[in-house]
C-alpha cells in the first residue's frame, strides 16, 4: 500500500552558514534505511566541509548553482536543471559560492546517517 510522505523532518545542517535541509524520506522521516530523499535550500556563500561518505549521492540542482569539489582541486558547477552524481568511497566537497545560493534534491543509496558521511575535522 502506498505511503503518503505528508511533511519532511528539518535536520540540523553544518557547514559555515545555515542550510535547510527537509528529509522526506531516510532514516529519521520515515524510517527508511535503504535510500534517503531531501530537499535542501543552501545559502550565498555556503561551504560544508569536505566528506568521504559510504553512499552514492544523487544531486539534482532546482535553483542556482552548487559547486562540487573532489579530490586533487578538481571541482565543478552544476546549474538548475543538471544533475551530479558522486560514487561512495570519494572524497568530496559542496558549496553556494554564488550570490542567489541554491536549491537542490539529494538522493543517497543508503540512506544519508551521520555516522557514515565521514567529515573532515
């Protein structure tokens, strides 16, 4: 029988500004393990810190641009309407550099817990 997802749970975030982050489903909102779905509203000038977490990420960005850094000082932008996809084991680091911040939908396979995202100090 389907599941009606009424509300998202707000998780504290981290990083140098407040972000939003409305988990519909994962392990806190629904009590799903395997996957984990939350829309995030990031600020201009937003920085987390970099992390080596042990799920695939899926990003689909709805507005602005988010920047997305990985080993070696490669990084990328992804705009409104691209997607980025980051494998488990890398190393890798998000931000808003840009003046109108971003919103975005991440996806993680598993579910997105704190125990396994592995920040940086």
């Amino acid at each position: 029988m389907p599941k009606l997802i009424a509300h998202p749970t707000v998780i504290p975030s981290v990083g140098t500004r407040p972000k939003r982050i409305e988990e519909f489903v994962g392990r806190v909102n629904s009590g799903t393990a395997v996957v984990s779905i939350a829309r995030m509203q990031s600020p201009a000038g937003w920085v987390e810190p970099g992390q080596r977490p042990e799920f695939d990420e899926y990003t689909l960005v709805l507005q602005g641009r988010l920047r997305v850094e990985s080993e070696g000082g490669h990084s990328l932008d992804v705009c409104a309407g691209q997607a980025v996809i980051v494998p488990a084991g890398e190393w890798v680091r998000y931000s808003t550099p840009e003046p109108e911040g971003a919103e975005y939908v991440a996806v993680c396979l598993p579910a997105f817990a704190p125990d396994t995202v592995h920040r940086d100090a």
